[in-house]
C-alpha cells in the first residue's frame, strides 16, 4: 500500500499537494528556529524564552495529525527553554553541519515539490490533449467522408452512369481520387491516433501516474530520513551529558526515535484514500468505415496503392523517433546510475534526491512510454505490410479508374454491368453450350421452329444424316450450321478481354426457359429438352475424340508460353491476324493463365476457364491441362468463343533471349538497384558467370515496365563498352534481367579504392571507353538519361563499360512529364531540369560530370552543395574547377560538355576523336 495505488485520484493530488506545503512550511519552521537557537546560544537569557515561544507558536498536530515528525518537533521544542544555558558549546556546530544541511533540505524539497507539481500537470495535459485531438480528427474524418461521398457520387454520375468521357470526366476522376486518398490518409492518422492515446493512457494508469506517486512516496520518506538524522546530530550537538538535561535529552530523543518514515505515510494515506482514475477508451467509431466500400476496416491501416508510399515514409519516420527516443533512454539512464553513485558517497546528512534526479527517473518513464508507442504503431503499420508480402499491392479506390486502351466510348449497358458486378448486386448467368451439366438456355419460338432436333419427326432425313455422323468435328460444324446466329449468339457464353462473363440475350421475341420455369407450348418444350440432351451427347464425342491430341509436355516447357510477361510486351510480339501467346497473370491475388490472340485490328485477351474437377476450358470441351486445351483449339480451327469467332493459327514461340527462371541460380547478393536486388549468379546450361537484376513482386506495373524497358535496349546492343545482356526471366516471379557479369563492380568505388594508385593515362582511358559507348548509343539514337560513374562498370584491364539503362528512352529527343523524383540533379543538364526535354547532348552534360569524376577519382560533384544550391549555381554560370592533375585539355572539353546553350556542346562522336587523340600523345609521351 502506497502513493501509486492510494493516491491516483485528483483529490488526493491535492492533498498530497497541501502535505508537501506543510512539511515546506515546518522545514522553513525547523530552519529559521536552529537559525535563532544559535542566536540563542550566544544571548542565552534573552534569546532561549522567544525560540521556545516561537516553536511552540503553531499546533503541528492540527495540521499534521498522526505525525511523529510534528510530535517529534513539539517534544524537541519543549525542552529548548530547559537547554539553552548549555547550547552555547555545541554551537558552531550545530551551525556548520546540522543548519546548514537543514537548509539545503528545505530548497530541495521545495524543487521537489514544483517538480512534482509540473510533471503531474505534464502528463495530465498530455492525456487531455490526446482526448482533443482524437475528437478533432474524428470530425475530420467525418467531414472528409463527406466530401469522398460527394466526388464518390459525381464521379459515378459522370462516368458510371452517364459513361461520357473527355476533360470534364478527367477532372471529375481526378478530384474523386484525391477525395479517396485523403479519406484514407485521415483513416490512418485517426487509427494511429487512436492507437497513440489508448497507449499513453494505458501507461497513463500503469507508469507514468503510479511511477510518480511511486517516486513522490520515496523522496518523502528519503527526507524524513535525511530530517531524522539532521534532528540526530541537533540531538547529540546540544546534549550536555550532565545528569540534569541528560533526562531533558532523553525525553527529547524518545520523540525524534518514534518517527518511522516507513509508516509515516501510510495513515496519511487510507484516511486520504481516492478511488483510482477510471480507464479511459478510445474506441474507433465504426460508423465512419460504413460507406467505404468495405476497403476501410476499423482499428486497421489501409494498405493499397493510395497509401504504400505514406506507410513507407511513416514506417521511416517512426523507426527514426524510435531510435532517437532509445538513444536519449540510454543517455538518461547513465546520468540517474551516475548521480546514484555521487549521492551515495556524500556525508549522511546530505543524502538526498536532488531535483535533477528526480526530473530524469521521470524522464526515463516518459521515454519508455514513448518507445512503446513508436513500437506499438509500428507493429500496426507492418503487421498489414508483411500479410500482403510479395503479393501485388490492393487498389484502394472501389471503383475501378482504368479505361480501355483504345479509349472507345462505354456504352451504359456495358458500365452498368461492370459496376453491378463489382458490388455484387448482379448474379451473371453463364451459359455453356456443349457441357454436360445443368444450364438455362434460352430460344425463342422462331428459332426452334427452324432447327433440325435429333429425334423429332420433322425433317427425320436431315437429323438421320445428322446423327449418322462419327467424326465429332465434323458433328459440330454441321451443328453450327443448322443453328441459327441468333441461338448461337445468344447461348454461347463469351470470354473476350480477360473476361469470363457471358452476355445476356437480348432477343426481343418470347423466350422459353429450360429451368425452374412453367413453359405452356408442351411441344416446344420436348423440342428444347431434345436439342440440350443431343448438345450434352457430342459435348462427350468432342472430349473423347480429344483425348488422343498430343501435349504432354507441361506448361513452362511449351514454347508458346511466355509466363508472366506483361501485357504490353504480347501486344508488341503479336503481329499477323491468328498469332498467339499464352501468359500468366495476376488478378486479385489470384494466378489466371491468360490465352492472347491478334485478331482484326486488335488483340483479344481469353482467361483460362477452371472448373471445380480441375479441368480446364474455354467453351468448348474441357481437357485436364492447358497445353491439350491449347493444342486442340489450334488443331480443329474452332472459335475459341462464338461471339469473338477467335481462330488460333500460329503459335508465337519465345524469343531467343527469354530465359527459364529455373536455369538461373542465384548465388549472392551484391547490391540493390532501383527495382530490386542485384545477385551474382551462374546458368546452369552454360556454367556462366552472371549478373541478375531482380524486380520486387510488390512493384506496380508502371514500374515493371520501366524495369523490362532495360532489357528491350540491352537486348540490342553489341559494344565492348555497353554491359551485353545475356537474357530476361519472364517464366515466374519475379522477373529477372541477366547480364554479363563485370567483375570489377562499379566504377565509382573502384575509383575510390583506388585513388593512388590510378595514373593520368588510365584514368583518360576510362574517358576513352566511356566515350566510345555514349558514341554507340548516339548512333542508336539512345538517351542514357543517368551517365554517372555510379553506373558504369569496371572490367578486366580497366576498361569501362556503360550500365544501368533504366532511364534510357530510345527517341531523338524525349519529354518528361510524370515529375522530377528520380532526376540525378547535379549529373543533369538545365534544359532537362527546366523543360523536362531530353536529347543525346544532354547526355553530353553528364559525360562531363563523369569525366570530372573520374580524374576527381570518385570525387563528389559540386561537393558541400544541395542540389537545389548546386541547380542555382549552375543557372548562375558556375562550373565546377579542374581537379586536381585534370590535363588543361581534358578539363577544356569537360567546359565545352557543360555549355549552357546544348547546340554548342560536342557530339560523341566528336568527344571521342579529343580523348583518343588526348590519350595517343599521354601514350607516346609515357613510351618517350
């Protein structure tokens, strides 16, 4: 029992309050009373009546009640008058040591006191302060909801609804999608709120309120010790030993022996005993999360391609505070174990808990509570991150944004259908013909009256020829032949544009359904069920007559299958009307095989059909294996839909420099690009040293692109001083660009290592092959876009060979209009950093930098400036000087590559007649 289970409550804060200002008010009254017994000491007759008069002036056991200090005091006080004809001797030192260390017990109780007071006012502040802050987020998030409702439903208007397309709809989506990212980035700072104040109150109640009361108790009892042993040395200082005060002594010595300091407080504090603080709950209001969709979920971080990049930065800023919130702990515990140690070498009388002290126990309360928050949120932002994994990153807006490639109108039919789809309000109805289960096809009464049914008495030469029939192929197309467009059309399900779905008949004339329906026309009812059982009956001829169709071979080894490919590289591959390609893709969260087919003028996407037995299938018959399927639809030249009338015709086999993931065997890391991590490794058909750049899973596809684009360059060139690539990963994830391997690493650190030991001549002999390769590239018309020796490579012999095309844009002249955010400012030329407008002389500008680099020898450029300092002196006319040893006409071209206008700066091609000529003569200068 104590001050931090007894006194949690306000009320008892203020008693302890008004304790803490009478023990100052006795302490000042102990001081000033020793102050005048000396006095007494030196003017005995006059001086001793007034300090016992002035001792016993006010009644300690009223405002101290059950106090063996105030008792203590008053039986001490009483026999002052008894002893002042003998104080005199004891005196000075009474005044040097017992006084003096009185005094400095009072000031520290007073600092004490005021600490207390403003730490407990702290962390109550604190808590009030979350309490507003939570409320002033919530009526944010509820305003903000507002909004995202109002541009939710405009943009569903314009572009759901209405399906109009242009300007108006651009802007009406884009204020939909900043409403949306907002809603979520309140979401989440209302989460971590709520996550931050039910921690600090949690700790509240548990630390930081207890550990104060807790330390409070201790530095009261610690002075009623340092008080009783100061009363000791009064005690012993004014003790006479003489038979007459010696009873005067021990009656005073009885009083100070029966203050306890153990128990001193524990009185105080039952008859002052407060029920503690209630837990206070900060609960996510729910009904803020009830029209989202579903996409937000209460007391969880949204994770979706709205809020990576915020998440990301915030997991930086957390783990930041983290650190410098451990580093302070650490700091602060060293001191309070340091101060512990001084204090328990001080005289007795001086020991106590000075205000420093107290101030970093608490401080060291108050920086634990704040690690575990930092830790707590970080769990909460991570725990999503690390669900999700390698997986694609979620969409975080419920309504999908992407318009179809050749940006045709959309027609309200079609903009309905998908948006009744995503919210589930629409139950789509497939429809497969040829399949042997149960399936509502619907024909209008024109259309069975014309059909040949097997069986009926109509026409029983032509459904005799009919079923007389072997080849199932030929079943089929007879069959096809008979049935009308409009039956085919309208009970073959369609799959075109990585879509399944089937459409639903729109034929204006009566329609008799097959299921759960009362049809009155008995006769058109037998003639409907006839025509399903014969349709059920060549399903099964088709697949048995399949089964012989050779592929046994599995997917990854077909040559046709192009694994995770993207969707831009199959349109490019894709050529003549019947090419096709099957790929793998990802859709949400789930592996879908994906047939692609040049058709017409466009290209027609079909997802592989899984049923729940395992087999797959498009519309016709199912096969246990996608290469059987494939291999059929190609060998019959059926449609693989009937509304596309799709026809496979040739296969498009790999090209030479796709790889299988599995040949590749990553052996360790060596370093990190922009799109992943960079691995030596060794082909297992060749034993081939290798490089392989990898691309992150979690990447988003814009960024995948950009990722290949380096290999649709590499794959073209053939240079000594351009890194060959041997090949690109596509089969699975993740993709992967395999080059030759340069064994001496990049360029930039070499030059470092090696600084002294590089001479003038090798060094513009890297000049020389960095030229040579930007010379190649000119002439392929290639923009590097991020020459720098950071991205350049050393090889055997020293030579130099150009890296890292991730930039590169194959254009005489390239515009940049998605931001600056990977821009390399100090490498950049101004027209590109003003205009975003690239060209090869661009590249000369940073030819420059790299020169100036390489005879810097891994120098920074335009070192001790920012980039925004360095992109306004360069603007200025500045240029960086010669390094040191820079020959004067190698530091004149690297002048002529930074000139300000680009018409006046060198081509490669004449760049590299200067440095080879300027390493000729360094080269007969060395032979001479």
């Amino acid at each position: 029992m104590g001050f931090s289970t007894e006194l949690q409550g306000q009320g008892a804060h203020e008693v302890l309050l008004q304790r803490q200002d009478a023990e100052l008010r006795l302490l000042d009254t102990m001081r000033r009373c020793l102050a005048s017994k000396l006095k007494c000491d030196r003017e005995f007759a006059q001086g001793v009546a007034g300090v016992a008069a002035q001792a016993t002036k006010r009644d300690w056991n009223d405002e101290l009640p059950d106090s063996t200090l105030a008792k203590a005091w008053c039986s001490f006080a009483t026999g002052l008058s008894d002893l002042a004809r003998e104080v005199r001797e004891g005196a000075e030192n009474l005044e040097n040591k017992a006084l003096q260390a009185l005094k400095q017990l009072h000031e520290s109780r007073r600092d004490a006191r005021k600490t207390y007071h403003d730490e407990h006012l702290k962390i109550i502040q604190r808590l009030s302060s979350l309490s507003e802050a939570v409320q002033r987020k919530r009526n944010e998030y509820q305003k903000q909801l507002e909004v995202y409702k109002t541009t939710r439903s405009r943009f569903e208007e314009q572009y759901v609804n209405s399906g109009r397309t242009g300007p108006k709809l651009a802007e009406v989506m884009d204020k939909y999608q900043r409403a949306c990212r907002r809603l979520h980035l309140i979401h989440n700072e209302y989460v971590l709120l709520l996550n931050e104040a039910s921690n600090y109150e949690k700790d509240f109640r548990t630390s930081l309120l207890p550990g104060l009361l807790e330390l409070q108790q201790d530095q009261q009892e610690t002075t009623l010790t340092t008080l009783k042993k100061i009363l000791s040395e009064v005690v012993r200082f004014t003790n006479l030993s003489t038979e007459k005060f010696s009873e005067i002594y021990a009656r005073m010595n009885i009083g100070v022996r029966e203050i306890k300091p153990k128990e001193e407080y524990q009185k105080f504090a039952e008859n002052h005993k407060t029920i503690p603080k209630a837990q206070q709950k900060f609960l996510f209001d729910e009904s803020l999360t009830e029209d989202s969709s579903g996409k937000l979920q209460p007391n969880v971080i949204a994770v979706d391609n709205l809020t990576l990049d915020w998440l990301k930065t915030k997991i930086s800023e957390l783990e930041n505070e983290q650190k410098e919130v451990q580093g302070k702990l650490r700091e602060k515990e060293e001191v309070l174990a340091k101060s512990k140690l001084q204090n328990g070498l001080l005289d007795p009388l001086r020991i106590e808990i000075s205000a420093a002290e107290t101030q970093a126990k608490q401080e060291i309360e108050l920086l634990k509570c704040d690690d575990r928050q930092k830790g707590n949120q970080l769990s909460l932002i991570k725990n999503p991150l690390n669900e999700i994994g390698c997986e694609e990153i979620p969409p975080g807006c419920d309504l999908s944004l992407v318009q179809t490639e050749s940006r045709s109108t959309i027609t309200m039919t079609d903009t309905l259908s998908a948006v009744q789809t995503r919210h589930g309000r629409f139950q789509k109805l497939f429809k497969k013909p040829f399949s042997g289960g149960k399936k509502s096809h619907s024909v209008s009464q024109t259309t069975l009256t014309n059909i040949s049914v097997p069986g009926s008495p109509r026409d029983s030469s032509r459904n005799s020829t009919f079923l007389e029939m072997t080849d199932p192929l030929q079943v089929r197309a007879q069959l096809e032949h008979e049935l009308s467009e409009e039956y085919l059309s309208d009970a073959q399900a369609s799959s075109d544009d990585d879509s399944s779905e089937a459409s639903l008949p729109s034929n204006p004339e009566p329609v008799v359904f097959r299921n759960n329906m009362t049809i009155s026309n008995p006769v058109l009812f037998a003639s409907t069920n006839k025509l399903h059982e014969h349709i059920v009956e060549l399903n099964n001829k088709l697949a048995v007559k399949a089964e012989g169709v050779p592929g046994a071979r599995g997917l990854g080894e077909q040559d046709w299958f192009h694994g995770v490919l993207p969707r831009e590289e199959v349109v490019r591959l894709l050529k003549k009307e019947g090419d096709f390609l099957v790929r793998e893709t990802m859709r949400n969260e789930e592996r879908q095989i994906v047939l692609s087919v040049s058709w017409g003028n466009s290209h027609k996407h079909f997802i592989v059909q899984n049923s729940p037995d395992g087999m797959v299938r498009f519309e016709g018959p199912a096969f246990s294996s996608v290469p059987e399927l494939v291999v059929y639809q190609l060998k019959s030249g059926l449609p693989v839909t009937a509304r596309s009338q799709v026809i496979l015709r040739n296969p498009v086999a790999k090209e030479t420099w796709e790889l299988n993931n599995d040949d590749v065997m990553l052996i360790e890391k060596i370093g990190r690009g922009n799109f992943g991590d960079v691995y030596k490794a060794k082909l297992r058909t060749s034993g081939q040293d290798v490089a392989v750049k990898t691309c992150r899973v979690t990447l988003p596809d814009e960024h995948r692109k950009k990722f290949l684009q380096e290999g649709r360059i590499l794959k073209q060139y053939d240079h000594p001083n351009i890194v060959k690539l041997v090949g690109i990963c596509v089969q699975k994830q993740p993709i992967m660009i395999v080059m030759e391997l340069v064994p001496g690493g990049s360029l930039l650190v070499y030059l470092r290592n090696n600084a002294n030991k590089l001479s003038c001549r090798q060094l513009m002999a890297m000049c020389k092959d960095a030229s040579s390769g930007m010379k190649y590239l000119e002439s392929k018309n290639c923009i590097h876009r991020d020459l720098a020796a950071r991205n350049c490579l050393i090889g055997l012999e020293n030579i130099v060979k150009i890296s890292d095309f991730g930039m590169s844009r194959e254009e005489e002249e390239y515009i940049v209009s998605d931001g600056m955010k990977q821009i390399p400012i100090k490498w950049t030329a101004p027209e590109a950093l003003n205009y975003g407008k690239y060209t090869t002389l661009c590249d000369v500008w940073s030819y420059g930098v790299l020169a100036w680099e390489i005879f810097a020898k891994g120098g920074v450029p335009y070192n001790g400036m920012s980039n925004s300092q360095a992109r306004e002196k360069i603007d200025g006319g500045y240029r960086m000087p010669a390094p040191e040893g820079t020959p004067p006409e190698m530091y004149q071209l690297m002048v002529r590559c930074w000139a300000e206008k680009p018409e006046n700066r060198p081509k490669f091609d004449e760049i590299f007649r200067i440095v080879n000529q300027l390493f000729e003569n360094h080269r007969q200068t060395a032979i001479m």
